[in-house]
C-alpha cells in the first residue's frame, strides 16, 4: 500500500500503468547497475534514480532487477522509494 501511495504521489495512475512502466524502465537503462546478491534463481542488481511522474515532480527511487540463470534480458522485481546515496 506504501509503494501505490508514493507512485500515486508523482501522479501515476493504474489506468496509465505504461507511464509508471516506461519510467521504471528508463531508470534500469540510464543507471549504474549495483551487484546485488546472487541466487539460485540468477544474479540481482540494484539501480538507483530519478523518476519523474506525469505531475511533473520527482523522486528518488530504488529499482532491483534480476537476471535470470540462462536468460539475457533483466526482469524488474521490485522498486521501492529510495535515496541515490
């Protein structure tokens, strides 16, 4: 409820998830990747930003990422609000 009540802030809305979406995508592209902890399931990595929501205000946030053992592209599994340290 935390995380919906933060993006909610920045003005994301579930009707418009692709904006929500696009931006958590852009944070994962233009970030540095931090190594995070390896699984069985694969190797996570944290990415730290900026994002902007339709209201126009930002925020700091935190994404973690993981790639998964075989695979080449990263999945998205949380992103929280954060700081960029």
């Amino acid at each position: 409820r935390a995380k919906a009540q933060f993006f909610e802030s920045l003005g994301f809305t579930r009707a418009e998830w692709h904006a929500l979406q696009s931006a958590l995508l852009r944070v994962g592209r233009d970030g540095e990747a931090e190594l995070g902890a390896a699984s069985v399931f694969g190797q996570k990595y944290v990415v730290r930003g900026t994002i902007q929501g339709p209201s126009g205000d930002t925020a700091a946030i935190v994404t973690v990422w993981i790639m998964l053992t075989g695979e080449t592209t990263p999945r998205l599994i949380t992103a929280h609000p954060g700081s960029l340290r």
